[in-house]
C-alpha cells in the first residue's frame, strides 16, 4: 500500500527550510559588517603606501562605525556567536591596530629615528594585549566601563591627530612630530592600563529619555561638522584623558572581596 505525503507536511518542511535560511541570513549580517571593518583596515594600508594619509585616517575612522554597528546589530538580532567574537577581534587587530600604527609610522614616526618608530610597533602590539584582554573578561567586568583605553579609541586619537595635523597646510616641524610620538607611546600605555573609561553600553536614560538623546546627538554632529578637524581630535583625546582624570577624581575601585567556596556534599 502506497501512502501520499499529506499536503501540510511538504508545506512545513517548506517553512521549516525558509527559517533555517532567514536564520543563517541574520548571522550572516554581523559578519558581513566586520567584513567591511576589516577591508576599510586593509584599505588604509594601500592608502598609507600611496602617501593619502588623510584618506587613510577616514578609512580608518569608517571602520570604526563600521565595528559600532556589528556588535549592535548582532545584538539586536540576537545572532551573538563564538565565531563572530573572534572574527571581530582579528579584525579589529588589523583596523585599530597595525593601520593607525603604520600610517603614523609612515607620516611622523619614520623621520625621527628608531625610538620613535618602535613607538608602532608598541602601539600594535598594546592593541593586541588590550583585544585579548577584553574577551578574556567579557561578561565578567562591569558593562558600563572599559579597563584601558578601547583600541579604536586608541586608533581615534591617531587618526584625528593626523587628520588635525595634516589640515594645518604646512609641513609639520619637528616638535609636533615628536608630539605626536609621545602621543602615540601614551595611547599604547593607556590601553593596557586600568584606568576605567565609559563604555556608553548603559542604555537606561538613552531609553528613558529618547527625545532628549537625539536633540543632543543632532547638535554633537552639527557642531562637529563646522570644525571636523579639530572637534574630532578634541573628541578622542578627552576621552583618552577621561580615564586618569577619572583615577585623579574617584580613586581607585575597591577590589571585590573574594566569595568563600560553599562545602558540597
């Protein structure tokens, strides 16, 4: 006896197989977005060799919007995964870290002798400890605060010094250009420190009071978009200084007492 396949359950293995796309098509979205992190990354570079270092820094700067937005979306679409975390961290290592570092290398760094280029290689090689720190304790640390300055901060303060300086016109003289090494050694330092930077990942008042939040992100913008080169570098490094003006203002946090292990049977 020959049995028909009822009509419903061809149809809901039909479902069944269009769920199972949408849902390899939401993950495939976060990874997407860290795909153009890291190819904005790889294009500072090429742009870094052909002596563009201001369309370097904007690419740079893309790649950190770019880096925002994976980790929101991911979120949202609830496709959070092992995968994604680390795929974001490589890429991270290449677009915040060794691309600020050779682009300033190559419009500062390399005019000032060997100390002041090791000062790249400090800076990507702190990148990196800071990365692998951060994922070491994701979901141990407090949300609402970074330890050490976050690497694409870090790669903000570079590109925005560079952006700053390039738009002055003439040739940078060689104080700013020992500025800007010192600059660079600091934001490596500040990475693998523990001085304690806001996150922004409390949402609370953001949700609590929307209105107000996009009247205030609107004027950040416009006022930004008067003087980009300027607001941006005053942007990125008061937050690299928010960390130890912080330390100076609250102290250091108390280290949490360790929990006595309870007896098992």
């Amino acid at each position: 006896m020959i049995r028909r396949r009822h009509p419903k359950s061809a149809r809901r293995r039909h479902w069944e197989r269009l769920r199972e796309k949408r849902s390899r098509s939401i993950f495939l979205l976060p990874s997407l977005l860290t795909t153009g992190n890291l190819f904005c990354g790889f294009l500072a570079l090429l742009l870094t060799v052909q002596g563009r270092y201001r369309d370097a820094a904007i690419a740079i700067l893309v790649a950190m919007v770019m880096d925002l937005l994976d980790g929101r979306v991911a979120r949202l679409m609830k496709a959070t995964s092992q995968f994604g975390v680390e795929y974001d961290s490589l890429a991270d290592v290449v677009s915040f870290g060794v691309a600020p570092a050779f682009l300033m290398y190559s419009f500062a760094l390399a005019q000032l002798g060997r100390p002041a280029w090791f000062a790249a290689f400090l800076f990507a090689i702190c990148g990196a400890l800071r990365l692998a720190r951060f994922n070491v304790f994701t979901g141990v640390a407090d949300k609402r605060f970074f330890t050490g300055l976050s690497i694409p901060a870090g790669a903000g303060v570079l590109c925005s010094s560079i952006i700053f300086v390039g738009s002055l016109g003439s040739p940078p003289a060689r104080p700013v250009l020992v500025a800007m090494a010192v600059a660079t050694y600091l934001a490596a330092l500040l990475m693998v420190s523990t001085f304690k930077y806001w996150s922004f990942k409390d949402i609370g008042w953001v949700q609590r009071h929307p209105a107000q939040t996009l009247l205030v992100v609107v004027l950040g913008v416009m006022i930004v978009a008067t003087n980009p080169e300027l607001f941006l570098f005053l942007i990125f490094t008061g937050y690299a200084l928010s960390g130890p003006v912080r330390r100076l203002i609250v102290g250091r946090a108390p280290a949490p007492e360790p929990v006595p292990a309870k007896d098992t049977p």
